[in-house]
C-alpha cells in the first residue's frame, strides 16, 4: 500500500484532527484503526475529507485497534496509528501499549481528551491519562493547544520509529481538536540519525568467534525492526555459524536453511561456548541469558547486542556488548572476523554444526509421529501436520493463545522475514484479532492464518464482525482443549487439584464466527482437519477451523517465564 505524503513545508488551515492527521501521513502512516468516539472526530473527518483520504478501521473493542496497529508497526516497520477516545477509551488500550512496549513496536496512540474550558469540573470522561502511560511508553504528553497538535505528534512519531522503538501516546483536549489553525508540516518521516556501533567492540566480539569451538547466533525481533535481515542472512552465510530465531527474528534464515538449528535449541544452548544475541533481551525466553554447562560443557561465554545503549543488558554476565544499526554491526562484524591483519585465521565451525545438524534431523524425525498423530482426542500437534504443507512462503502467521501456539513456535519455521507475529515477552492473550487484521491490510495478497488457543479465542472474537465489515478475509484455527492449558497442568502439579482453569466442553466458536457473518465448522476427527483447512482458505471470508484437542497432550516446555 502506498499513498501520497504531505510534502515537508505543505501550509495547510483546518482543525487539530487536520493537523494530526498530516503528521501521521508524513511518516508513512496509511491506516486509522479506532473504536468511535466524539472526543476525536476531528480525526475521522479529517480522514475522510483530507486529500489523499486515510482508510478508517473501527473495530468492536479498543484493544483489537490499538494491537492492530502495533502489529502494522511490526510488519511495515512504520509507526501504526490507533485513535482511542477518552478516558475507558485509553485505558482500554493500556495492556497493547504495554505489549508495544515489551516488544519494541513503533506505534502512536492518539488519545481524546476531556476539554481545556471544563477542565476540574468534572466533565464526561475527564481523566488525567498521560501519567497513566508514562511506565509503558517512550513519551506520553498532552497537545495542550490546537497549535500544539502537529509538533507533538511529529515528536512522537519520530521517538516511536526510532531506536530503540516502542509506543508514543499524546492526548488533544476535545476543543482545542476542533480548533482551527494553520499549520506546516514539519517532517517527511523519521529523520534521527543511526547509532554508529564501537568498532572495538565488534572487534572484541570478532576476536570471541575465532577463539569460540561451539558458538550459537540468537536473532531476535529487532533485527527485523531495524531492517537488517539482509546483512544478517549475509553474515550467517559467509561465516557458517549455527543460528536459533526468536520473535520476528524467525524467517530471517528461512526454514528448513542448513545452519537453523531451532530445533536443536536444548543442545544448542547447553553445549555452546559462546552464545552471541543480537536483537532481543536476555529474558525468561533465553535463560536470563546462562548458557551452557550441559552434559560436561564449561558454561558458555555470552554476548549481547543490541539496537541502542538502554537494551544491552544490565542483569546478565556478558563477555562483551554492543549496540548500534544492527546492519553496521553485521557487516562491521564481519569486517572485523575476515580482518588481513588476522592472515586469513577464519573459524571453521563445521564439526559443531554438523553436531547441531544432526539433532535436528533427529527432531524432526520424531516430530513426523506428533504432526500424523491419529489419537482420539485430536493431539495439538496434528493440526501443525496439517497446516505446514499448506501454507505459502509468503503466509503471514500469528500466534494467540498458550499451549497451542508453544507447539506453533516448535513446528513453524517461516520461509521470509516478517511472517510471524506473536504477543512477545509480555504475554499478553487477545492480541491476535488486531494483527490478523493489520496482516491482512499490509499484505494484502498472503495467506494469514490466525492459530487461536480458546482461551484467547474468548478475548476477541466479537471482533470477527469487524473482519466481515472491512472485508478482511483472515483464516483461524483454534486448538479447542475447552481449559486454560498453561495454568491447568502447573497447578495439578502444585496442588495436585485445578480451579478456575476449565473452559466449556466443545465450545462452538465456529458458530460465534458464522453468525457474525463469516464461515466456521468444528472438526474431531483428525482426518478431516486437512479439508476444513481447504475450505477455509478457499473460502474468501473469515474462517474458523474449530479443532476439539486432548486438554492432557500438553506442551513440554523448559521454562515457567519465572
């Protein structure tokens, strides 16, 4: 998608939502995702009646647009805009706010406002919001005046879309929005200049990977964020290093590539001497960053790198670190490895590869029994036995829910960067609804597929009835184990008894999805999974694959989060 952008020094008169929309447009921003609300209709109006017009998504629940737009922020790599009205409005939005900001997303949240000349006396919605979002965004300020709006919303478009990003949120009093003014706009988009990496530091990296006999590459999130899948691909190429993904890192090194070795990732980890993470924290899903020290191996030094200075971590014991453009740090770093003045003393990692490459052959051959499992229940992972042959290189594949997406991310490698999207480090169910629609805006021509636990399925499907309403067909498939999987199996081992974790036996989502006007069955039999996934992704509409699973074939996960 693309649209004309306002030029740098277009003199415009109109109303604060004029003016606020022309920023957003100078960054790129082509999609307005909302729930409506009087406190900004400056905002659709200016949408509406501004050349070139923006495309308005409302939806049923302000989540589901707030994490809409974080996820066209993830997938463009632009800032997202989602418009939230006053007060229940913005709190609404605060937990996908929160998940931008674990997940370095670039977003702006436009907030409305209770107004200036009613100000403490108690008008609808008055709420002092900006202190509300301090602790989960990179800025969060009030346009005080109708002049105000553009220069504070090209501040936060900026701050969002640059290192290390994350949400902006600013909020327009009610009538200063539909104050009139003439402005002119001041950015074509963000302009802040990179961050330059330490050469010594990449040169102190450099000298760990010739003297390292087992290292590990970790690619995370951001090295898609800062549009460095090229140099990375080119780096793991060239040097013959084993690699794992996480987050968006995944299909940076398509699936299937000879040097991913994900499925080897216990070993991998445990028998590694240097571990090198670029691109995402050293949290609960890395170890806290402790690596080796497996079956006899000497713990493994660690290595962190990351876009900016306040990502590199601070808990962790590294044996080095950097940060910057993380493209400057792929080619500095290999620059750095092949140096002359080393006399061509390359590493050669092979042995440990083929080690690595082994295991996985092994993993892969015991996955084949779980993906054609026949088992009555049908197993989770029989699903994934199903879905894999189907999708596109292309597809675009979202994951929103526990268990059933724990085995999305052990049985999906995505062929192209950009194709997975998952709540990330925060954890936050419910997301999936807005980043299947914002999958589907910005790649209009791909599969998106939507894999639902029916716990998260039960936070957002009301919102299928705003996929039918903008005509964006999106296929889901719901493991339906009728529990909350993640918390039923932990607390039986704690207690040896489970509450609150039962759902309602065979709960027909699929139904919930035909009557908001889309198409949906429910499948048992494991045979039949294949044709219904057929149907849906013939079908042209929102579709939901409705799976009954066996609440007891649990994923065997390695780590609580804690």
């Amino acid at each position: 998608m693309t649209t004309d952008q306002p030029a740098v020094g277009h003199t415009r008169e109109g109303h604060g939502g004029v003016h606020a929309l022309d920023v957003a447009r100078a960054h790129g921003v082509e999609t307005m995702f909302t729930l409506s609300g009087a406190h900004v209709f400056p905002m659709y109006d200016a949408a509406v009646k501004t050349e070139p017009t923006m495309p308005i998504i409302d939806v049923r629940h302000e989540p589901t647009a707030v994490f809409a737009a974080e996820a066209i922020g993830k997938l463009t790599r632009k800032p997202g805009l989602a418009v939230l009205t006053a007060g229940p409005g913005v709190t609404n939005g605060v937990s996908p706010i929160a998940q931008a900001s674990f997940s370095g997303s670039p977003l702006v949240v436009v907030g409305g406002r209770a107004p200036n000349n009613r100000w403490g006396s108690g008008s609808l919605q008055e709420l002092d919001q900006p202190p509300i979002l301090e602790t989960i965004s990179k800025s969060s300020a009030t346009a005080r005046t109708v002049d105000d709006i553009a220069p504070t919303m090209d501040q936060a478009f900026t701050l969002a879309g640059s290192s290390h990003r994350g949400p902006t949120f600013v909020d327009v009093p009610m009538d200063e929005f539909f104050n009139t003014t003439t402005t002119t706009t001041q950015s074509s988009g963000n302009t802040t200049p990179l961050i330059e990496p330490d050469p010594e530091a990449l040169a102190q990296i450099a000298e760990l990977l010739r003297g390292s006999a087992r290292p590990v590459l970790v690619l995370g999130t951001d090295v898609w964020a800062d549009r460095a899948e090229d140099a990375a691909l080119h780096f793991v190429e060239e040097t013959g290093i084993p690699v794992i993904s996480n987050g968006m890192g995944r299909g940076i090194i398509p699936g299937g590539h000879p040097q991913l070795v994900t499925k080897a990732r216990s070993t991998s980890f445990g028998q590694a001497d240097l571990v090198i993470v670029v691109g995402t924290p050293l949290d609960f899903r890395l170890g806290y960053g402790i690596f080796g020290g497996k079956d006899g191996a000497t713990p493994a030094r660690t290595v962190h790198v990351a876009d900016s200075p306040g990502q590199v971590s601070t808990h962790a014991e590294l044996a080095a670190s950097a940060c910057g453009d993380l493209t400057t740090v792929f080619t500095g770093l290999y620059t750095s490895l092949v140096s002359p003045s080393q006399h061509g003393r390359r590493p050669d990692w092979t042995p440990w590869l083929n080690t690595l490459q082994t295991e996985v052959g092994a993993a892969t051959e015991r996955d084949k029994e779980l993906l054609t499992a026949e088992a009555d229940p049908v197993h989770p992972a029989r699903i994934y036995g199903e879905l894999l042959p189907r999708l596109a290189d292309d597809a675009v594949v979202i994951g929103d829910g526990g268990d059933f997406v724990s085995f999305a991310g052990k049985f999906v490698e995505p062929k192209r960067p950009g194709g997975w999207l998952d709540p990330g480090p925060y954890g936050c169910l419910g997301a999936g609804m807005g980043a299947a629609m914002a999958a589907r805006i910005a790649r209009p021509s791909s599969q998106v597929v939507l894999l639902y636990g029916d716990g998260a399925a039960g936070m957002s499907l009301m919102d299928v009835d705003s996929l039918v309403r903008h005509n964006l067909p999106v296929v889901m498939v719901v493991g339906n184990n009728s529990a909350w999987g993640l918390e039923k199996g932990p607390m039986q081992w704690l207690y040896g008894y489970d509450v609150a974790a039962d759902l309602a036996p065979q709960t027909r989502y699929d139904q919930v999805v035909t009557a908001l006007g889309g198409g949906g069955e429910m499948v048992t039999d494991p045979k039949q999974i294949g044709p219904a996934l057929d149907r849906a992704f013939d079908s042209g509409v929102p579709y939901l694959v409705n799976v009954m699973t066996d609440v007891d074939a649990a994923y065997p996960r390695n780590t609580t989060g804690i």
